[in-house]
C-alpha cells in the first residue's frame, strides 16, 4: 500500500505553490475550485497511458451497463503508481483545514486525523478497505450522470479531479458540471473546463451556506456533460477508501 508515502519532489512543490487561501475561500463560496498547473504534458500522458495496464486496477466500470452514462472507468489497486499516491498524499494535508471548518459550521464530527495514512486505516477497520483512486476515459457521445461519491460512513469531504487530456485540442465538450440544492430556493448549476495538468477540487456530498441564523448543508452533485468529440481521460484522487 502506498497510503504511507510522504509527498516530497516537484509533485509536492507544485501543489505547495498554489494560492491555497484563494482555493478555500472559492471551495466556500462554490464548492469546487479549479487549481493551477499541477501536471506537464508528458506526467498527463504517462497516467492516462496507465489504463490499458490491467496490473494496476481492481475493477472497470462500463457506466451504460449501471445507468450511470456512457463511458468507462477504472478503478486503482491500493499499490498506487508513484505519480499518483505522491499528489494523493500532498493534497491531503492542504484539504484537511477546509474539511475541519466545513464540520464545525455544520456541527458534524471531524474524524480526520493529521496524516493520510492513519485516516484509510481508520476507514479499513470501519470495513471500507477497497481503493477509490480511479481514472476515467469519455469518448464522443460518453457522459457521466450526477452523483455523490460517499462509499460509506467514513467520509471526506473534498476530492480531486486533474485533466489528462487539452480541452479544445484533444476533445470537445466534456464539462465538470455541479448542481447544488439551495435552501429553499431551486437548484444552482455550474460548468468547469478542466485543463490539461490543473486540478479542480470539489465537495464530496454537500457544503455549508450561510443563512441568517447560522449555517445549513447545500447538498451538491456533480458528473460530466457529453463528450462531442475526441477522447477526455481525467483522474480522480479521493481520500476516503470505499466499502
């Protein structure tokens, strides 16, 4: 298992650079943010070339077969690629004060220790011992339907999305599209283009609104819209192990 990496190298010193009070405040006003350049060209090619390795995934999902859209995915082995479990370990400590605030504002426990490691161990004696890391590959007319990402009862509250392929170049189409369900009000919609090596991170379940008299959970979906051409690849590093 490669849940006890420390994040060290250029992987680290990038997600370290970013403007993190900036991304907190967007993930507040939001829930997602869209980080700056995390990944080249080449460390995009290199995951998305990973999918066709049968080695280092557990299981694929065809999303028509379920209903969940059309496309594929793939989900990681707990023996991460080097890539993977490094940017997994580094944004983990950067999301972790987001996750405790979003808790006290909504009265909720914050279960999450410190360190990565000690967090999918807890979520392993709680009975979700299956990696979550997943890479996903859209082709034209290939769409992923709303949902959550929960898998349990130990969850976290952000994850992680990183673009392997060029919007414009490589594809067309293919938006992160979130709904949020407002108090008392309709529904809110928005669309992200994810570029090539960026990072959009996003709220698992649900965020606090601020109302008059203290907070409320705005529950959000999110998923992908139609692919119209070409091929969009994208990875997913989420912090919660499934059950």
């Amino acid at each position: 298992m490669k849940d006890t990496v420390t994040p060290t190298g250029h992987l680290a010193e990038q997600i370290e650079r970013q403007d993190w009070k900036a991304l907190a405040d967007e993930l507040d006003e939001l829930g997602n943010a869209l980080t700056g350049l995390l990944l080249t060209p080449g460390e995009c090619r290199e995951i998305a070339d990973l999918y066709d390795r049968e080695e280092y995934f557990r299981t694929t999902v065809d999303m028509a077969r379920h209903r969940f859209g059309s496309g594929q995915y793939r989900y990681f082995t707990h023996d991460l690629p080097e890539v993977i479990a490094q940017l997994r370990a580094a944004f983990y400590p950067k999301l972790l004060p987001v996750a405790r605030d979003w808790a006290g504002k909504l009265g909720r426990p914050a279960p999450w220790p410190d360190d990565l490691a000690t967090w999918v161990e807890m979520c392993h004696e709680a009975g979700q011992a299956r990696s979550a890391q997943i890479l996903l590959r859209y082709g034209p007319g290939d769409w992923n339907a709303l949902h959550r990402d929960v898998f349990g009862e130990m969850l976290f509250p952000l994850q992680v999305v990183i673009g392997l392929d060029a919007p414009g170049t490589d594809f067309t189409g293919g938006e992160f599209i979130m709904t949020e369900q407002r108090p008392r009000a309709q529904s809110r919609g928005s669309s992200t283009t994810v570029p090539q090596g960026h990072g959009l991170i996003f709220t698992t379940r649900d965020r606090p609104v601020a109302l008059k008299r203290g907070w409320s959970n705005g529950p959000m979906r999110h998923g992908v819209s139609m692919v119209r051409t070409g091929r969009r690849r994208t990875l997913g590093l989420v912090f919660h192990d499934a059950a």
